[in-house]
C-alpha cells in the first residue's frame, strides 16, 4: 500500500533541504559539502571525490569507484529492538549514498537490509548503482534505510521494521527503491523514522513516533505510524532535517521550527518547560540558509552571514561553544539557546551527527568539534580537520 498525496501542485523557488553544499562563488581546490552519522562523516572534494573518516584509521579514505558526486549522505548504525532481523552484533556498521552529476544514485557499506538499493543483501566497499533508471533530486541514508527524491516522488527501501519505508507494512525488508507517496520535494531518512515536504510545502512523517517525532495528533498509539500522516499545523517548509528523535524545519524566511524530544534543549527551549513537543514550534535561532539535527540531541544551522550557529545537548562540546556548562538539562551539559559557534570561520556546508559536528568553510577547509569517534580528539571548539588541499591526503 502506498500513500498519495492528491493537491495542486504549487511553484515555490525554494532550496533543496538537507546537507548541500551553500553558493559560496567560484568553486576553488578544497572541500565542498560534509555528512556527518553515528561514527563517520564523509566529504567531498570540489572534484566530486569523496573521503570517509571512521575507526579505527583516522586519516581519511578515498573512496575508489563510482563517477563524480555532487551530494553525499551518511547513515546510522544497524537497528536494534523490534523488527530487528540481526539484532546489534554490529551497532556501529552503517552505509553510505550519493548522487552523481547525472542524478544517479550511488552506494556502498552495509547492506544486510537491502539499504544499499542493489537488489541484494550484500555488502559493498565501492559505490554500487541503486536499481532501475531513476534520477534522483537528493538522497538520505538512515538507519539501516534509505530514501530519495525521483520525479516529485518520494521513494525509500531498506529496513522496515518500524514502518521506516511508510508502504504501509512493517513486513521483511526491501532491496529495490519503493514508493512512498507522490508529490513530494524533499525528504529525510533519520533513525526509524522519515520525513518529506510535500511540493505545497506541508510536512509529512512515518515510522517510530517516541517522544512526539512524527509531529502529528494522527500518528497511531502503538508507537508506529505505517504510512506519512501530516505535521501539525500549517507552517509550509523550505527544508527539513532528521536524524535522532527531533525534527527540524526551515520556514521561506529562514526561521527554524523543530519538534519531538526535548530533552536536552534541542528544540531551542528549557526542557524544564516540556520534555517534548507534538507541534512545531519556533526555536529562536536567527534565519538560517541550512539546518542540521544531531543523533543524541543536538541542533546546528547556518546563518545568512554563514556563520554556524547550535543548540542542545553538549556532553563532548558538539555545540562548538567553549566547554560545557551544566544546566537545566538534567543535569546534563546543554545550551537550549541557539548561540553561535566560537569560530570566525564562514560555512558553507554544516552536519550534525553522533555527539560531534562537522562543517566544509567558505574556505573549502573541514572543520569538526566535539568528540571525533575516528580519532582520539574530542573539543568543544572548531578543530581543523583537513586544509584546502585535497591531494595532500594520505591515499
């Protein structure tokens, strides 16, 4: 069973949602977009080349085959709990996809669910074709599943034990692209759950709804919603972003709206005064071009000045800020006020993942800050990770 959504289609001139790259002028040697997951982040390189960091080598690996990228995305670990096919013998094994200059989909790791797209169940070190002739608009890897942009049509395959593909079913898993509904402009593949924009810009959700993250009073009460039901509200979005169990949203002015947990100030707001949030909700932050959420509870966006702004949970310093401070968040370090990186550095391109952010500067220069698991380092300020000089890395 799939979903369809049956509106007029409205034009809106609206950005692609998700981790790409912002205009920044002429493309120079360096670095161009970075995605970020549980325990690796990927960057490309302004060639279309792309360099993964994850333990245990902590110098980077070029990524060999496949054609040019434009956009990269990085998944979460294998699922755990119900609908689990493995268990967690391996939490920390993840895939990770990209699009060509042609909008082909590509990609490689993990492929016990089928997530890779190939049609089979085996893992890959290379980039590997996704099936079929589509050409998709943008691509996101989550846990285990994957989902894109084809045509105005939203598609999604991998694991499915949460309803994660929203077909309707929680039933095995899927090696092939399937469709989840109609209509759709962009998408967000996060831990058990999804999200995508319909064209009109309305927001939709499916999958696991712990803490309130599907956003919507039509989510069912068993903990699963098996097909996109609708946000609440009517606040119409350029972008969103999902990955751990809060989303985000960016209104046509900038102005970023979240919802789901709370916990640790993700949301822009004291958890004292709600631990979580059913609709979206404005955060504060000033307007941003991009935003990003983190897996464990964390926030970033950049400015319209391209300055990095993050709020939430900030156990290893992944705000960027200075050293963690304790506050109303249980006792747990956290800023729920959106407050700016401490940094002078522009950015281009900024992700959030497991307890540590990473971005791509004006000056095609990776930075990263909080606790990096591909190396020893964990800093509550912008380290530099790699320079603007792609062919000095280590092959």
């Amino acid at each position: 069973m799939t979903a369809s959504w049956v509106l007029p289609i409205v034009a809106y001139l609206w950005p692609q949602s998700g981790p790409a790259a912002l205009p920044a002028g002429p493309a120079q040697p360096g670095w161009s977009v970075v995605s970020a997951g549980d325990t690796q982040a990927c960057v490309l390189d302004t060639a279309g080349s792309a360099v993964c960091f994850e333990a245990p080598r902590s110098d980077g690996r070029r990524i060999a085959g496949g054609p040019r990228f434009v956009s990269i995305a990085v998944g979460l670990g294998l699922p755990c709990g119900r609908g689990s096919v493995n268990g967690c013998a391996d939490p920390g094994a993840s895939h990770v996809c990209a699009l060509s200059a042609d909008a082909r989909a590509w990609c490689w790791g993990d492929n016990r669910y089928g997530q890779l797209g190939d049609g089979t169940t085996v893992g890959r070190a290379h980039p590997t074709a996704v099936l079929g002739s589509l050409r998709f608009q943008s691509i996101r890897a989550g846990r285990g599943f994957t989902c894109g942009i084809a045509d105005a049509t939203a598609y999604c395959w991998g694991f499915n034990g949460h309803g994660n593909l929203g077909i309707g079913d929680t039933a095995g898993v899927s090696t092939r692209p399937r469709v989840v509904a109609r209509d759709a402009r962009a998408i967000e593949a996060a831990g058990d759950f999804a999200c995508a924009l319909r064209t009109d810009g309305l927001a939709y959700c499916w999958g696991a709804d712990y803490h309130g993250r599907l956003g919507s009073d039509a989510a069912t009460s068993d903990g699963a919603t098996l097909a996109p039901v609708p946000v609440n509200g009517v606040t119409r979005f350029t972008a969103l972003s999902a990955r751990g169990d809060h989303v985000c949203g960016l209104t046509q002015s900038g102005r970023a709206w979240c919802w789901g947990s709370n916990l640790d100030g993700q949301l822009g707001a004291d958890p004292l005064e709600g631990r979580e949030r059913r609709s979206p909700a404005d955060t504060g932050a000033p307007p941003l071009l991009h935003i990003t959420t983190g897996v464990t509870g964390h926030t970033c966006g950049i400015a319209h000045d391209a300055r990095a702004w993050c709020w939430g949970r900030n156990t290893s310093g992944e705000l960027g800020a200075g050293p963690a401070s304790t506050t109303s968040c249980f006792a747990l370090p956290c800023v729920p006020q959106p407050t700016p990186v401490a940094t002078e550095e522009r950015f281009r391109s900024l992700s959030a993942g497991h307890s540590f952010t990473c971005g791509v500067t004006e000056a095609g220069e990776l930075f990263c800050w909080g606790r990096l698991p591909w190396s020893a380092i964990t800093s509550a300020l912008p380290v530099r990770v790699l320079a603007a000089q792609p062919d000095t890395l280590r092959r």
